[in-house]
C-alpha cells in the first residue's frame, strides 16, 4: 500500500494540471498578499489633513450643539407611545473621538482569520479540481484499465489514490497558508497595527491553518471519489458548481433553518471554530402587529466536525464500493 501511494504520487505531482494548480495558487497567493499591502495603506498627508478638518469640525458642533440635541430628544422620547425604546438608545451623542475619523489602521489579529477562512476555500476547490481531474482522467482515458492489470487488488489502487491525493496537497497547503499568514504579519507590521498579536492570537491562528490544511486534503480525496463516481473533471466540477448554486444559493436562501446541514456552513464551523449564520424569526405581538427579526444562531465546532467526518467516511465507502464493482471499460 505504501509502495503503490508513492507511485500514484509521483504519478500525481508529474500531471499538467497540477503544476497549473500549482502556478494557479502561487498567483492567488500573491494577489491577496498585494490586496492586502494596498489595504493597510495608510491615508496620505493630503487626505489625513482632510479627516482632521472634519473631525474638527465635527467636535465643534458636538460641542456647540449636543445638549440642545439631547434635550429635544428627551422632550421627543417623553412623546412616544409604550412601549417605548429605551432612552439610552433614542437618545445618544456621544463625542466624536479623532479615530473616528479618516481610515482606520489595519490590525493583524482582526483581519488574519478572514483570509485564512477565505484562503481555505482556493485550496479546497484547488484540490478537490485536482482531485477529480487525478481519477476522473483515467477512466476517461481508459488508462485505469491498463494500471490494474500491474494491480488487480481495486480496493488497494483506491486506497493509494486517496491517500496520494491526501497527502499531496498537505505541505501544498502548509506553504501555502504560511506564506499568506507571514507575509500579512510583515505588511501589517509595517503599514498597521500588530502590537496585540499575542501566543493566544497566534496559536489561534495556527489551529485554524491546521484545520484548512486537513480540509484541503479531505476535498483533494473527496474530488478523488467523485472523479471515479461521474468518470469525468468537467461532470464533477458541474456537480459541485450546481450545489453551491442551487443548494448553497437558492435552497439556503429560503429554507434559513435548513443551513446546518449544508457543507458550507459546516466547513466553516470547522475551520473557523464555530460558525455564525442568521435566521428570520418572526411573531405576532400583543397588538396584532406581525413581527420579524434576524436572529443570530451558532453552528459549533463540533456540529462542523461530525458532518465533515460523516460525509467523508460514508463518500468514501460509496466510491470503494463503486470501485470494487464497477466495469472499469
């Protein structure tokens, strides 16, 4: 099993596709990097003068004006029928404060854990293409016919594949990922603010790395599986298009309650450590009138994990299956 992985992983690594991928991600790697270098950018002289002056500006009718406000805020909250909100809330002015004004530095710790999440989702679909591409090719060509005359064992050659796949887009990932994460901290360091990236911060940031790492793997084994379930990339690759727009678009978008068991949400409860999504809640008050109000709910990390492994072990014996049973002609 370990001498046919090898093999299937130098046989993976020698495809165009992947060295396309390869040079596909390098490239995405890079432009968020300069994304990022342009959005941490601090304001130039010109326009730092201008948010002073409007700061000033701001603070002199602050001062000037605030009591007077407030006073006809509280005459106009004593006017309101009950139930009435809160006085605190109506009726607030706070000063404005020199931060408010203008572009706010960058900060590390706040916008590190966006990128990863979203630099997990290049690397899953990279891998998962790549995957399929890696499988789906051979029964295309007819060539995995030919490779189990040399190995008749199916379950064997399926193994290795997944395995191959697995495992080689791990340190693809690894490097990837830790590029964007040092390569922002030296930007930020620079041009922002990362004087509060504490060990937690970082170690935080590590799991999640590592979470993305082990995602990317299980799409480039799961692209595997559905490359031999439809025999062809293109057919996997529409598969996974129409689910994301039907299942994750339109069937998410009107069934808000359904959203815990759709794979995205999922994938990020798990690489995010507990996932935030919202749904539409709605009641008839004591008045008669009709109410709705977005209520925010929690996916755990541990309703993210169980789905993932779930889907994968039982995709994983479907294409097993499959494989041990299909013609391969």
């Amino acid at each position: 099993m370990i001498r046919l992985t090898k093999v299937e992983l130098r046989r993976l690594l020698a495809r165009r596709l992947t060295a396309a991928g390869l040079v596909g991600l390098f490239l995405i790697t890079i432009l968020l990097l300069v994304a990022t270098y342009f959005e941490a950018r601090p304001l130039s002289a010109a326009e730092q003068l201008q948010a002073q002056q409007q700061y000033e500006m701001a603070h002199k009718d602050w001062v000037d004006h605030s009591a007077e406000n407030l006073r006809l805020c509280e005459a106009d909250w004593a006017k309101q029928p009950d139930p009435k909100p809160k006085l605190e809330e109506m009726c607030t002015y706070p000063e404005p404060r020199p931060e408010d004004f203008g572009k706010p530095p960058t900060i590390f710790a706040e916008i590190m854990p966006e990128l990863l999440q979203g630099s997990s989702y290049f690397l899953a679909f990279a891998a998962f293409l790549i995957g399929a591409s890696f499988f789906g090719a051979e029964f295309s060509s007819g060539a995995i016919g030919n490779w189990l005359t040399f190995e008749p064992r199916r379950l064997r050659v399926y193994g290795s594949k997944l395995l191959a796949a697995a495992t080689g887009f791990v340190p693809i990932a690894a490097v990837v990922l830790a590029s964007i994460l040092l390569g922002t901290f030296v930007i930020v360091t620079r041009l922002g603010d990362s004087s509060n990236t504490t060990g937690k911060v970082w170690g935080d940031l590590t799991a999640i790395g590592g979470r993305a790492v082990l995602t990317t793997a299980l799409a480039a084994a799961l692209g595997c599986i559905v490359g031999l379930l439809l025999r062809h990339t293109a057919a996997a690759i529409g598969v996974v298009m129409a689910y994301l727009v039907l299942a994750e678009g339109v069937f998410a978008a009107f069934l808000e309650k359904a959203q815990p068991w759709l794979i995205k949400l999922n994938f990020d409860a798990f690489v995010r450590h507990d996932a935030q999504y919202y749904v539409t809640e709605c009641k008839t008050g004591a008045d008669g009138s009709y109410l709705c109000d977005y209520v925010q709910k929690t996916l755990s990390f541990e309703h993210g994990a169980w789905y993932l492994a779930i889907f994968t072990v039982v995709l994983v014996l479907l294409g097993g299956w499959v494989f041990h049973r299909r013609d391969v002609n």
